[in-house]
C-alpha cells in the first residue's frame, strides 16, 4: 500500500461500550490510529445492543458468535463460517469469560483456520486466578492479600471467622464489594454468587491508594510496554470513568519485573493496592486489554498495534517511555440506528 503500513484483517471482540465497558473499542481506537498497519476491523459480539455493532466508523464488519458457555466446538463452527468470508488474520478476544475457550482452540485456529492470536497458555492463564493468586504472588515476589476460595456458605462462614473486617468478597470473574460486618459479607455472598456461580472469593482487605497498569508481554520474559494509570473517578459499578497516567518508578519496575518473571505471554491488567505503608499488594492479574487501554495509546504506547505485530511474527522494540499526566474522561452519546440494523444483525447474526 501507498501508506507503507502492513494490511491486516483483526478481529475483535468486547463491543460493549456501555457504562461498565468492554476492552474492544479501545482496542479497535488503538489499532485505527496504528502507525504502522493498515487494519480492517471484523467485529465479534455476544448481544445485538453491543453499540460497537453500529460504529461504522471503527467496525466494517459484524458477526455475532456463540455465548462463551456453548463451548469451544460451537465457536470454532462459527469462527470457519466467519473466516470463509472474512480471511481474519489476527484475533483479540477481551472478555474473561471467553478466554478460557479461546485458548483452547488457539492451536486450531492457527493451524487449521490461518488465525493468529496472541494468548497465554492455559497454565499460565489458570496460575494467576484470583483464587490461588496468593500463591502466585509468592512464586513471583509480589505481595499479596491472603484470601480464602469457598463454594458454599458454611464455608464462607468459617472463612469469615479467620478473618478481620473489613473484608472483600469477589465474584470468580468480576465484581467485589467491601464488607463492614458478617451480615454484609453474607449479603455480599449472595448477590456476587447468584451473578457470577461459585466459587467466591474472600480476600483481606488492603487499605490505601488503587493504581492500576497496562502491561503487554512477548512471552519470552520481555515486557514490551507498560503504562500505569490512578482512578480520579469511580461509576456506582466500580468501573473507572476518568484517570490520569502517573509517574510511579517503583510501580513500574515491580509490574515489569513480575512480567518478566512469569514471562506472559499476551495483554494483562495489575490491579494494585499501595498501602498506607507504602507497599503494592496485587489485588487481580486480568489476563486481558483493560476497558481504558487507549490511555496508554494517548500516552505514547500503542500496546493493540504492539500484540497484532507480534502475532504476525514481528519483533517490536519495548516501549519504556510514557507521557505522565495524560487523563483519560469517558462520555456517552446516543446512536441512531435504523431498526433495520438491529433485526438484521439479531436473525441473521452478521452486519
């Protein structure tokens, strides 16, 4: 191409830019404002509102794909109709959910579908879940809040004996509420449970400061970028809705060494807690683009262009510089849709 840029076809998913948002526009913002590929972007939802369907403007194609339960055979029956049409060359699933299935079929999609991804192995991926992330932590020399992992309440009950409040109960994929007294953790048990399944996790509680960092690794134990981020306003659900690129060497040097130590492979989120003694306790390893990975595009780092070159075999230099004091402020607007859209993509699942 005139451009100079590699074409490539990427396939996406997490379309759900609402108020608890997906990672896929981001990533798919990211992969537009790429200096060096020239991107067609195939969308993959799970539900017919996904505004992203609808972007025109950043999605050319849409597809809707099995729910993460239906398991890895309906989606890779879904993934070679798609790619029949389609000739996807890189894939970027970026829901929790849906990446245990993912990984699974990864070897199929490259072998037999010529469908590229860059994930971790299911090894590394069951290593830093939440439930036995204590342990992962002291194999990689990072601290973090003890926790007990329970399915059913007796147990949650004896967890919370050993404990001292506050506590923090979690859902196994998302969601966390701080608990004051039993009576809250109960409520907290319940609610998280009967949206997310068991198990649930009780975790001790760490007071002080959240700051959260992007990281991207080749899997080799290199980190090829990394961009830190604090809070400066929290949604009723816990999400992040503004932020602000930080300055932070410690915080840097403890997320890259833990990436180099692990060598992951793929995009993560570390959730940190800096207590009020000055300590970083991990609190989630997200295997995954967080929903605010296009801060760190702002920011110099483009990290979806970064993982799309190395799934297609390129070796892209780390990225160890940042700009500091870059915000990022989520908004919302209203898109008009012709209810032909919404039925065609809800029957015939493809836009």
């Amino acid at each position: 191409m005139s451009s100079g840029r590699t074409p490539c076809t990427v396939a996406v998913s997490g379309l759900n830019n609402i108020d608890s948002p997906g990672p896929g526009m981001p990533v798919i913002r990211a992969l537009r404002e790429s200096s060096n590929l020239e991107v067609r972007i195939v969308g993959l939802s799970y539900d017919s509102l996904e505004p992203g369907l609808y972007m025109h403007d950043l999605v050319d194609k849409s597809y809707q794909i099995p729910l993460p339960s239906a398991g890895t055979e309906a989606l890779l029956e879904r993934l070679k109709y798609i790619q029949s049409i389609e000739q996807i060359d890189v894939l970027i699933p970026n829901f929790d959910a849906e990446l245990h299935n993912f990984i699974r079929i990864a070897p199929l999609l490259r072998d037999s579908l010529r469908i590229k991804t860059f994930l971790p192995d299911l090894a590394d991926f069951d290593a830093r879940h939440k439930a036995v992330l204590f342990e992962y932590g002291q194999q990689h020399g990072v601290l973090v809040p003890k926790s007990h992992t329970v399915f059913t309440l007796m147990e949650f009950h004896r967890a919370l004996e050993a404990n001292t409040y506050p506590v923090v109960v979690k859902g196994k994929y998302y969601d966390a509420q701080i608990a004051y007294s039993a009576d809250e953790a109960v409520s907290a048990f319940y609610k998280i449970s009967a949206k997310w399944g068991l198990p649930v996790l009780l975790q001790e509680h760490v007071r002080g400061t959240e700051v959260n960092v992007t990281v991207l690794g080749d899997g080799t134990g290199s980190c090829i970028g990394a961009v830190p981020m604090r809070k400066l306003y929290i949604t009723d659900k816990g999400k992040a809705w503004a932020g602000v690129s930080i300055e932070d060497e410690a915080l840097m040097q403890l997320s890259r060494t833990l990436i180099e130590s692990a060598r992951w492979k793929g995009p993560c989120e570390l959730e940190f807690m800096r207590s009020e003694e000055g300590e970083y306790y991990l609190m989630e390893m997200n295997p995954r683009f967080p929903a605010w990975v296009y801060l760190a595009c702002g920011c110099g780092q483009n990290h979806p262009e970064a993982l799309v070159q190395m799934a297609m075999g390129y070796h892209p230099e780390p990225m160890t510089r940042y700009r500091v004091g870059h915000m990022f402020i989520r908004y919302s607007q209203d898109l008009i849709v012709p209810m032909e859209e919404f039925e065609k993509i809800s029957t015939l699942g493809e836009l």
